[in-house]
C-alpha cells in the first residue's frame, strides 16, 4: 500500500506549491537584481514556513544567509528509530528559468495552471517540487511508524546559475552534516512515468558570454560595410574554432571524455526496451535529419558527447526594426555541455582562451565564463539497488530504470568530490512533455507522488542498512 496518495499531496502540498509557482524567483544569472528583487528570499520564506508545518518528531528549519549569496533552507530531520551515526542528504534548488518565450494559449510561466493530474508553471518540476517532496516522504514514514535516519534536506537558490554558492554552504554546514551515508538528488530526469529512473551520469557545462566589438556606434551600412569587418563575421568565425560547423562536432579536446563501455551497453539497452527514446521526446520539425546513426548514438550522444549551443544573441534588432545599418557589436551567450568525466575548470579556461586569441581584424572581444562539472555514479552497492527496486516495485509496480542524463546539476559533482565514498540516488520527475527550461513547463503529479513514495522505501532502508551494520 502506498505511504502517500496523490490527495495526501494535494491537500498538504498543492496549495503552497501553487503559491511558489507564481514567484519569478529567476536564478541570479539572469536577474542581476535579485538582492533588491527579492524573489528568491520570497521563495525561501514560503517554502520554509511551509516546512515548520510538517508533523515530524524532530524538525529544525533553518535558513541560511552568507553575506553576498543566495539564501539556503536547511531542514534537519532527527532519527526515529535508534541514533544513527550517518546523514541522509535530500536535495533540490527552487531558483528558476526565465520564462524562454511566449507559453502556449491559456498558459503563463508564472500563472500556474492545472490540466488533469498535469500542473504548467515555470520552476514546478524544476524544481520547486523537491522540498514538498523531501518532506513529505519523511513525513509518510513517520505516520506509517517506518524509522528512519537522521536527514537534511539542503534547497539552494542558484543551481540555475551553476550553483555559485554552494560550495560555501556545504563549507558552512560541513558540521552540521556530519558523516554523509546517502545523498539523494530530486532534481534528475526521467525517460517515463512507469518507473523510479536513476541517473547514471550528467554533463557538465561551461557558459560563456562572449561580445565581438568593431565599431563605438553603428554605422550606415552603406558608408561602413565592406571597410569596417562584420562583428557577426567575426564572432561566427571564432566559433568555428569551438565547433565543427557542418558536422556540430566540438573541437576543444579538453569538452571531451572517453565513454565508459558499461554506459555504452545501458543505452543499449534502453533503446532495446523504449526505442528511440530522444527522437521520440523531441518536437522536431518535419524531415529534420537527427545526428547519430542510430537511437543508441542518440542516446550516448545526449548524455557523453560534448556540444554547443548558442542560447542568447545580443546587439541584434528585431526583424520588424532592423535598418541597413553595421551594428557595432554582436554579443553570443555560448552553452557547452561536456562529457561527464570532463575538467570543467579546464574546459572554460580553454573555450575562453580559443575565442579570444588572435582575433581576425584586431576586433575587441570579451568573454566571461561560468563552469559547472559533469558527474558519474559511484558503483551502487548491493543494499542500495534492492531498496530501489523495492521503492519502484512498490510505487510504479516497475523495477527502476538506469540511464544517463545530458544535463548539469553541480551539487553532484561538488558532493562527489567531497564525498568520494558516498552512495547516491539521483531521480526526479522531469519525464516527457516535462519541458523543463523551455516554454509550457510541467509537473506530473502522479508521477511526483509515486516518486515521493519510492525515495520513502529508499530512505527506510538507508537506516536498515545502518542498523544491520551496526
């Protein structure tokens, strides 16, 4: 019988998830004014009064304020069962996207609306939810009198900025936490809704704002062009130094990292079961040719190879206004993701250096970049993978799904590298139609529930395997 149904959500959780979802609490990278804003403080405190809420038998909620950084809810949940000497760490992030674009008739990024079971707001599935989640979980155990371990439930307010200031509050609270036995992330994907999915790996990603300069003011086209070198010439020929332009291939040999033959044969083995699961998820345009051969390609190539996006364009009128002028400058914003294994601090110091050696015309050209590590999952140990089949048996009537993931989420890498022996669950609910960072964002909520469920059993069994062991 499920710890938690999806009215148990509804009345305990909907109301106020409703309430953050209309706060454009915008991650410090695009609302350089989130100080005097004060959207993610609002956030924060909504979420926080929420969490003093929850019917738990020893509850600390805290907010943490480190002078010149984003706030930090650390929620700290005591033992039920026997004292355990390890910590169980929840995590999740509540700053946002921008709203991308204009959303779909009859929704709004920050108007949420719900169709069905299916909940549109920008920031619900990613990842507004994870705290409800986080709590709710325990909360469930407790009320079915299943002991747990002591946890910690860490919700950040940059992960979309590349989590800047969290590295500091794992320093601030590195006492606090104590000895780290499992951490598990909820800000993960899925390929379906008919299982627990556990990632395997994530990309890293480097971002670079990178502006071109060849002129103090636009000029006539007709006096300047054709003397004075096109800034958008210029900056399309550095990029080629980063990217193959008629394969897509990146060709900055530190954005790469060899494929690890056990990754190679999961993708296989996924496309066996689920087809051509990155085609089928995409909303491509008719006859569009998709790169790698074949649905496993696509797969490795989502989750291993490294590539360039160029997700912004400054200095460019709109169609409607644009006059025959040489604009003086072309501003790109450049999104590389790398391979998991990938150095990122490596991989940023080379991108920043290829686009601004030697720049053709002596243009003047700035680039700033931000970095963010991929990570791969340790091995799982035996313990582990029986309590994640039994979560997702007992919550998707489903054994769980394994695979990798072609996003970013920092906080696995600087928990890696903090805690190298550590078992990690990363899982979450961003599944198809999910849309996260794109327009007509989605949370499932019988997804959300059943999840809620499995990382129940999950945390459960992290204070069996204590207890065993002890």
């Amino acid at each position: 019988m499920p710890l938690l149904s999806l009215e148990d959500f509804e009345t305990r959780a909907l109301a106020p998830l409703l309430e953050y979802a209309t706060v454009p609490c915008l991650s410090p990278m695009f609302d350089d004014q989130w100080v005097a804003h004060g959207y993610l403080d609002g956030a924060m405190e909504l979420i926080a009064a929420w969490a003093r809420q929850r019917k738990l038998a020893e509850l600390d909620v805290t907010v943490h304020r480190l002078e010149g950084r984003t706030p930090l809810l650390a929620v700290t949940v005591g033992a039920t069962g026997l004292p355990t000497t390890t910590t169980t760490v929840l995590y999740g992030h509540l700053d946002k996207q921008p709203p991308l674009g204009e959303w779909s008739d009859g929704l709004a990024p920050f108007t949420p609306v719900r169709r069905g079971n299916r909940l549109y707001a920008r920031g619900v599935a990613d990842d507004g939810y994870a705290a409800f989640a986080a709590l709710l979980a325990l909360e469930a155990l407790e009320e079915s009198g299943t002991a747990h371990g002591r946890c910690v439930v860490l919700i950040e307010a940059s992960e979309e900025s590349s989590s800047p200031d969290l590295d500091a509050y794992l320093d601030h609270l590195a006492d606090h936490l104590g000895t780290v036995g499992l951490m598990i992330c909820l800000d993960s994907g899925a390929l379906s809704y008919d299982r627990l999915w556990v990632t395997t790996s994530l990309r890293g990603v480097v971002n670079v704002d990178f502006t071109v300069r060849v002129l103090e003011r636009g000029v006539h086209s007709g006096t300047a062009s054709g003397v004075a070198p096109s800034s958008f010439r210029i900056l399309r020929e550095l990029i080629d130094r980063v990217e193959d332009a008629t394969t897509g291939e990146v060709l900055i040999k530190e954005c790469h990292a060899p494929v690890p033959e056990a990754h190679v044969l999961a993708a296989r083995a996924v496309t066996a079961e689920f087809g051509d699961v990155v085609a089928h998820e995409l909303p491509i345009v008719e006859g569009l040719a998709l790169m790698g051969e074949l649905p496993e390609d696509r797969l490795i190539r989502r989750t291993w190879h490294p590539a360039l996006s160029v997700v912004g364009m400054g200095g460019i009128p709109e169609p409607d206004i644009a006059g025959n002028v040489l604009r003086p400058f072309t501003t790109a914003v450049l999104s590389v993701r790398l391979a998991p294994g990938a150095d990122a601090t490596a991989a940023a110091r080379a991108l920043t250096e290829t686009l601004t050696r030697d720049v053709p015309s002596h243009a003047h050209v700035d680039a700033v970049s931000h970095a963010g590590s991929g990570w791969v999952a340790p091995p799982t140990a035996p313990w582990l993978a029986a309590a994640l089949d039994a979560g997702s048996q007992s919550a998707f009537g489903h054994a769980p799904g394994f695979a990798g993931e072609g996003g970013s989420i920092p906080f696995l890498a600087s928990l890696g590298a903090r805690y190298p022996d550590v078992q990690f669950v990363a899982t979450g609910v961003l599944g198809p139609e999910s849309n996260a960072h794109g327009i007509d964002e989605m949370l499932d909520l019988d997804a959300t529930v059943r999840v809620i469920n499995a990382v129940a059993i999950v945390i459960g069994a992290a204070y069996e395997h204590e207890r065993a062991g002890a």
